[in-house]
C-alpha cells in the first residue's frame, strides 16, 4: 500500500474520497474523506500496519481493528464518535484491506492540548472528564470496556465538547464475547501511564478500570503531567503501590473537593473508586459546583500537608 499522502485521491470502495491525511498509528491510517454518495465529509480509518509486521501480530491487530467496529457500532452517545461504515476493499496496490468510516471531528486530541497549552483551568478540565464518563457509562451500559482511555483518545472539539475514540482494545463484559487478545505471556494492551493497578495483575479490569484512566487523565489535564512519571516498571510500581499526591500541592488554589475527587478516581482497589461512570460524573459535577469550590483554603492545605509524597 502506497505510504502517507500516495493514497490521496484513492476512491475506497467505490464511495469514500480519500481527501487528507489526518494521523497514523499503530495499526493504520486515519483519512479526511468525501462521501461521495452523501456528500459530506467523514473520517476513513484505513488498516495499514507498519511494514515488517509479522503474520501473528499482523491478524491480532486486524481482531483489534474489527473488534474496534463492533465496539463503536454498539453505543450511541454525543460522546462516542459514530460510526458509519466498515468492510474491505481494494485499496491502493492492495485488495481485503479492513476499513471503518466515522464521522469526522474537528477539534484537538487532549494530547494535543497537553503540548499546545499546557494544563487547562480546572472548570474545563472538570466539564472535560465528566464528559469522558458520560460516554464511558454508554459504553459500559453496552457490555464494553474501553481499557485505553488516555489523552491521545479523547478529541475535544471546537464546540468544546467531548468524544471518546479508538475502542481497538475495548473488551466486551460478561455476556458478551470476550476475546482479549493478549498473547500468553505479552503485557497488557493500553497505555502505562493510565492503567489501573488490576491490569498489571493479569486481570483484564472492569467497568472501573475504566475510571481510574480517568482520575489519571484527570489529574495530567489539573497538573500538567501524569500522576506517575519515569520508566514504565517505575511507573507500574508506582500504580500498584503509591498514592499520587493530591494536584493541589502542585497547583495552588485547587479546590479540596477537586483532591478527593481525583484520589478517589485513582484508588489503588476498584471496590474504593466510584460505584459506576454514571456516579463518577455526578462526583466530577459535584466537585465543580461553586459551593465545593469555595472550600476553605485552609482545609486544602491541612489535608495536603497530611499526605506523604509518593515513592
């Protein structure tokens, strides 16, 4: 398959316009497109991954990207970026190849927040978070899991609202199938820097998994960084054994409330964070209300001066 701008023009499956190059990633290639039966412009995630793959890992990404398909095509949420199409077609030099098509969002990756801006008031960054739970809980609701939620995967866009992307290692919840797709002996699927300790005790994670990504996300959209930084068995100790330190002794004037919301969020046990992403956004709302804003400073810096660093 031609690589980067050689698909432009590429009409994919007699409909899609392959019109600009918005990204790529590990397992393939994210188009702007024209859908010329429609005539409107979509999102065309293309299958491509990179050269040199071997035919094991090469089928366990294809699983990811159907599974990916299956993930999206079962929520329905203003939080969740919908999904229009997916097949195989005949693709640049390359016949069989996997795509879905999305609506197209305009707006920035909170990733690409992080590096434009830095961190973010904490009003937005609470508006934003609760957001990320409204669509968890469809997802949830729906017998999925994302278990990769961090700022790459989360789009803001120019209205200021909120979606959730890239569900390709979403595992489907008692009930449904439940193909995980780690090979024996592999780490975990997802990102270090926001997964919750369960996962690096071979357990796939529940519902709660889910949000303790959020405390994490949470916390680097307040502060700046993640909770944990170093290398990833650093980071991974950190998780299993630590307590990150409250976002307040990093950010003067954090609310107390914005502390217990973030540490509860981030609970080493599952059974200690939120019951469910519905009760995790009434948390997040609770905290930015303005009577919870307008704690006392000084109850702020006694329970801050209370806690001991992280290790």
């Amino acid at each position: 398959m031609p690589e980067g701008g050689g698909l432009s023009g590429v009409l994919v499956d007699g409909r899609y316009e392959l019109l600009e190059l918005l990204g790529a990633g590990g397992m393939g290639e994210v188009w702007r497109a024209r859908d010329t039966r429609l005539g409107r412009e979509v999102a065309v995630k293309v299958f491509a991954p990179p050269a040199g793959t071997d035919e094991a890992d090469r089928a366990e990404m294809l699983a990811r990207f159907d599974r990916e398909a299956r993930a999206v095509a079962a929520l329905e949420s203003p939080h969740v970026v919908a999904l229009h199409d997916h097949g195989t077609a005949e693709i640049g030099d390359r016949e069989g190849v996997a795509y879905l098509v999305m609506a197209l969002v305009r707006g920035r990756t909170l990733e690409r927040v992080l590096k434009d801006d830095g961190r973010v008031p904490y009003e937005k960054a609470l508006s934003w978070a609760e957001q990320i739970c409204r669509a968890l809980a469809t997802a949830h609701a729906a017998g999925v899991v994302h278990r990769d939620i961090k700022p790459a995967n989360v789009m803001v866009a120019d209205d200021d609202s909120v979606k959730v992307l890239d569900f390709g290692i979403a595992r489907f919840l008692e009930g449904s199938l439940d193909q995980r797709l780690t090979r024996t002996g592999a780490l975990p699927f997802g990102s270090v820097l926001y997964m919750a300790p369960e996962r690096f005790r071979d357990d796939a994670g529940g519902a709660r998994t889910d949000l303790y990504a959020v405390g994490c996300v949470l916390y680097e959209l307040l502060v700046g960084r993640p909770p944990y930084v170093g290398t990833s068995a650093q980071v991974m100790y950190n998780h299993l054994n630590d307590t990150p330190l409250r976002p307040s002794r990093a950010v003067n004037g954090l609310p107390a409330a914005v502390d217990r919301l973030v540490l509860a969020l981030m609970a080493r046990d599952p059974e200690d964070r939120p019951a469910d992403a519905d009760a995790a956004a009434e948390a997040i709302r609770e905290a930015a209300r303005p009577a919870a804003a307008s704690a006392p400073e000084a109850a702020a810096a006694a329970a801050a001066a209370a806690e001991s660093p992280a290790a």
